[in-house]
C-alpha cells in the first residue's frame, strides 16, 4: 500500500506502540486485500461490547488501550450486556454488571460516544451518502451501504477499533465502485402470498453467502429494507443489497447475463418453520435491531388493539436506543403502562437471559440466528410475526 509520509510515521512508531499497533493493523489489511491507499472516515462503528461476547481478555485489551490512545473519528457503539443508562429493567448479577460497566468505562475513556445502539444510523450520527466508514455490526453496515449510499466493509473488531485510533480504513472491497455491483439478480415473487421481510433475507444469506444481490419484485420501506438487511447479513455474509426502484444506487447497473435465483411465499414459509419451536415462551421480546420510531410506535399500537394490557405472567421487552425511545414518548408511555419493559442500551441478544427465560419469542429472523446457538445464547426461540406475537403471547 501507498502510505502518506505521516501514516509511515505512525507505523515507524512515532506515536507509541499502541498507535503502531493500530497502523499494522491497516496496513496488513490493506496489503492482503490489495489496497493502493488508506482513506479518511466519517465515522467508526463498535460491535461486541457486551461482557456476554467479550469477556475478561478483551476488557482487559481495552482498558490497556484507554490508558494511552484516544479515538480520532467519532465512534459510536453496540448495545451492553444491561441497560447501562436505564432504570435497571433488565436484571444482571453485580459480578457481571462490574464487568461490563469496565468495558463502558475503558471504551468512554477513549473517546467512544455511548449510543449503545446497532442501529446508529437513526441516530443523530447517521452517515450522509458517499462517506467512507468503519463500521462492525452487519446490520449496520449492510443498511449504511444499501440504503443511505455510505462505503463501508464489514469490519471486525480489530479493524474497527484500529480505524477509530487512526482515523481511516483501507481503501478495498466496497469503497470501491467495483465492489458494489451486484452479482445475482432475485426475483421475488408475491403473487403466492405474503412474506416476512426477515424471513426473507435470512432465506437470501444462507443461500447467497457473501454476493450482493438485485432484488425485484418488492418495494419495501425504510424499515422493510432494515429486516431485509439485518437477518441477510446474519444467516450470510452479504454486505450489500439493491432493490430495482427502492435502493439509491440500484440504477447504476446494467444486470443483464447475471446469475438468477427465484424466490416465492412457499419458499420463504417453508425455511420460517425452522426458525423457532413451539413451546411457550416466558418473553416476548422486540427489537433486534433496535426498533425505529415507526416500529415502536406500531407495537405500541398493536398493544392498545389487543386492550391495552399484558397478560399476567408474560413479560414483553421493547428495546430500542436512546433518541428514538424520547422521541416517541406517547407510544413508550402506552407500553409502559401496558406493562412492558422499554428497554435501551441493550437487547436480547446480548444481555443474558439465559437463568430467567429458557423461550423467548422475538420477530427478529436475526435474533433467531443468534439465540439458537449454544455457542452464543442457547435459548430456544418462538419466531412469529410482530402482530401474531401480541395476538398470541399478550
């Protein structure tokens, strides 16, 4: 790679050996994937910070770094074991808590801004079009990419966290025109019936693993393309979609002589049934990603339909982040007192539910990909739609 007189400074070790770190970390990135150059970044987006995913050898890491670097990009972070600026709704023992508040601290100490969020693009950080990132979390960086028109890679924790000290990322794969283009067409059919659009994506990730697809045949919203994204870049590898008509960059492209997949309802329906058991769960919980301002205020609605109260015994999350959860203070307050929990800064993925609820149901085709792993949460898992999910469980 072509490095600017400064950045071979940094790698010479002019700025301490933890800034040295962070540009091999660059570099030998930048030389596997065959980039000429670094390039600046808007932002940098942190995953995995929950104590559940990082334990004691990442905290540790952290709080090595917090004593000698400081971030040079604003850069947010993923939702934390518990709801680190809630009331204290969502119950963890001191011993995790402690841990997990080290993180916290480690990762402020550095300069990292606590959104507490995978969804930081509804956020007052949300990236315009045709800047470069360093985003973590898939969700995140499939949406950035599809829907608002920003490059980003699908970086991993030590990539991300090394362009938030140095402030720039190789200039590969999709900050590259070529590295966007579609490479399968998809033709949704719906004449068959509905679908869910997170069923759906999943259905595209595990099938399509790291090709971006051009999807036809569906015109979904901003929070459509959110499911669609989310479980693809979960049960798969894509960092990227179009939607013919929907998506910013869709119309570039010329897709004549790709390869074709073909996708129905009975398709889609018949991989749902594998999502989830049949059990009874002791949680319903909603927002995996973090819900919007339009999908709060939907259960919120649905709540109210069903009559406004939860049934004795079940319990019912909603976890969204800091700025959607006050701006919509009308519908919080419906479910609030409807007696579900509003829950920021966390999710149930990441906290852990696993002494409390053994079933949890969730809406969320990525949640399930995650909360069926013994590896990860190893709960089981009762998928539905959101709408079934209040009807049945509420």
């Amino acid at each position: 790679m072509e490095l600017t007189r400064e950045e071979e400074r940094l790698l010479a070790g002019e700025k301490g050996p933890r800034v040295q770190e962070c540009m091999r970390i660059l570099a030998a990135l930048g030389d596997l994937y065959g980039a000429r150059r670094l390039v600046p970044v808007w932002s940098v987006q942190l995953s995995g910070i929950s104590f559940k995913t990082m334990g004691v050898p990442g905290t540790e890491f952290l709080e090595d770094m917090a004593r000698e670097v400081k971030f040079a990009v604003p850069t947010t972070i993923n939702p934390a074991g518990y709801d680190v600026g809630g009331p204290g709704l969502v119950q963890t023992s001191p011993e995790f808590k402690e841990k997990q508040d080290r993180i916290v601290r480690a990762l402020t100490t550095l300069g990292a801004i606590p959104t507490f969020s995978c969804t930081p693009y509804t956020t007052e950080f949300a990236p315009p079009p045709g800047v470069h990132l360093a985003w973590a979390e898939s969700s995140a960086v499939i949406y950035v990419n599809s829907v608002l028109g920003s490059y980003s890679n699908r970086e991993g924790a030590p990539s991300a966290l090394a362009s938030a000290v140095i402030g720039k990322t190789p200039d590969y794969g999709l900050h590259r025109p070529e590295g966007r283009r579609p490479q399968v067409v998809v033709d949704v059919d719906t004449s068959k019936g509905p679908m869910l659009y997170t069923v759906l994506g999943a259905y595209l990730g595990k099938v399509l693993g790291q090709k971006i697809p051009y999807l036809r045949g569906i015109r979904p919203d901003l929070d459509g393309l959110k499911e669609i994204g989310s479980s693809m870049s979960a049960w798969g590898a894509v960092p990227m979609f179009h939607v013919e008509g929907v998506t910013p960059e869709a119309g570039r492209y010329d897709v004549r002589g790709l390869e074709r997949l073909s996708v129905d309802a009975g398709v889609v329906g018949e991989f749902q049934r594998c999502l989830g058991c049949q059990e009874t769960p002791q949680l319903v919980a909603i927002g995996c990603p973090h819900c919007t301002k339009g999908e709060l205020i939907q259960i919120a609605q649905a709540v109210k339909r069903k009559g406004g109260k939860l049934k004795p015994g079940t319990e019912l999350w909603v976890c969204s982040n800091r700025r959607v959860i006050s701006e919509t203070a009308a519908a919080v307050e419906v479910l609030r007192q409807a007696g579900a929990k509003v829950i920021q800064d966390t999710c149930m993925v990441v906290a852990p539910l696993g002494d409390k609820f053994s079933t949890v149901a969730i809406n969320s085709a990525k949640a399930a990909f995650y909360m069926n792993r013994k590896s990860f949460s190893g709960q089981k898992v009762v998928f539905d739609s959101t709408q079934n999910l209040v009807e049945n469980y509420l």
